[in-house]
C-alpha cells in the first residue's frame, strides 16, 4: 500500500537535534582555541548571535558553559571577554593532567581492547595527513580525539572524566604550543612513538612517552607565553 504502519512509525528513530547553544559552544570554543577572539577581547553580543544566526538566550547559555571551562570571563554587568592565558594555572593544570596522562598510558595498555587501538591507529593516521597538508585545525582535532580515546580506553571511567574536565580548561594552550613549526613536527614524531608503545602494550614505556610529551607542550607553551609578556611590556 505504501503506507506506514502505526507500529513501523513507532520504531522509527527520532532526528536528533542539538540545542543551539551547544553548536555555539562549539563555533566559540574553536574561535577562541585558535587565536581569532584572542584573551581579552569583549564577546559582544549583538554581533555573534548575528554571525552565528542564533538569538543571545543560546549565546548567553554557551557564555556560561565556556566560562565553566575557563575559556571565557563573565563580568557583571559588562557582558562576558575571552579569558586572558594565566600562565601560572596553566602549569599547575598542564603538571595534574601529566600524573594523568602517565597513568593513562600505563592503564591503557593493560586495558585497551584491540578495537579501541584500531580506532586510535586510525586518528593517527589522519592527523598525520592532516599536518602533512600543514592544515593545523583538523590535525589539532585528531589529536585531541587521540588523547581523549587514550583517557576512554584506560578503562576508568573517573580517569576519563577527570582527563576530559581538565584538558578542556587548557585546550587553548595545548593548540598554541603546534603554533611553533619545530613543536609541532616534534609532537608528531612523539605521537608515532607513542602509538608503537600502545600497540606493543608497553605500558611503561607509553607512561614515560606520554609524561614526557605533554613536559614539552608545556615547556613549549609557558615559553611562549613568557614571551608575549616580555614583547608586551617592552
């Protein structure tokens, strides 16, 4: 008859749709990880939910949840800013989330199932693409998604949740460090070492790969930072 039966309607799936201040959060959140609303600047309003075609209920909304991040300072009464690099919290998270990532690697290696190592050969090869074609955006995607499913594939879920709370408060550091062309060629030759210790399940080795590759980062980053201070009070 070409007619759908009351019960073939009822198992249909529904469409998922995203609240719109998730998609906002999103835009804003790569906007201000790649340096385009650098730390500092106001967050107007009016302009963004014209760029992003949203009202400013789902705008104010993603403002909130970016804050919780410490992407974005919400000032009373005067609206919100990106929130300035405080360099001295960036290393005391960057030196928590490295005890993390050692664990991670030692726990993933123990209990990472084969599917799992699959999917994360398989992000390493696109972020390897990715920084051949010098396309930093997607590669700094791929390798998030990398770690993140390192922190999953650990097997703890508190780990994870911990892991994933944290990168998300230095994320902006993280993608400033590939900003130096010799950071970011090392990082990859890092991440090649790092899926050898993973597939070989070298749990000792991955933990001291891992420790040691976010030790550069974070050199890398408070070097940077440093000197944007000094440049600035020049």
């Amino acid at each position: 008859m070409g007619t759908d039966s009351p019960s073939s309607l009822a198992a249909m799936t529904p469409i998922a749709r995203r609240p719109l201040h998730e998609a906002a959060i999103d835009r804003l959140r790569d906007l201000i990880v790649q340096g385009e609303l650098p730390p500092g600047s106001r967050l107007n309003e009016r302009v963004l939910a014209g760029q992003l075609a949203i009202s400013r209920t789902p705008l104010r909304e993603a403002f909130k949840l970016l804050a919780a991040e410490g992407l974005v300072d919400l000032l009373p009464n005067r609206g919100a800013i990106v929130a300035p690099v405080d360099a001295v919290r960036i290393g005391e998270t960057m030196a928590v989330m490295g005890a993390l990532e050692a664990l991670i690697g030692e726990l993933a290696c123990a209990n990472a199932s084969d599917g799992s190592i699959a999917e994360i050969r398989a992000l390493h090869f696109e972020m390897r693409a990715a920084h051949a074609r010098r396309d930093l955006a997607a590669y700094f995607r791929h390798n998030q998604a990398i770690h993140l499913k390192l922190a999953e594939a650990a097997g703890n879920a508190v780990l994870a949740l911990t892991y994933r709370q944290l990168n998300a408060n230095v994320r902006r550091v993280r993608y400033m460090a590939n900003l130096s062309p010799e950071r970011w060629d090392a990082a990859v030759h890092e991440h090649d070492a790092i899926l050898a210790a993973l597939a070989a399940r070298d749990g000792a080795r991955l933990k001291a790969l891992l420790s040691d590759h976010l030790a550069h980062k974070t050199a890398s980053v408070l070097a940077a930072l440093t000197e944007g201070l000094v440049k600035a009070a020049a």
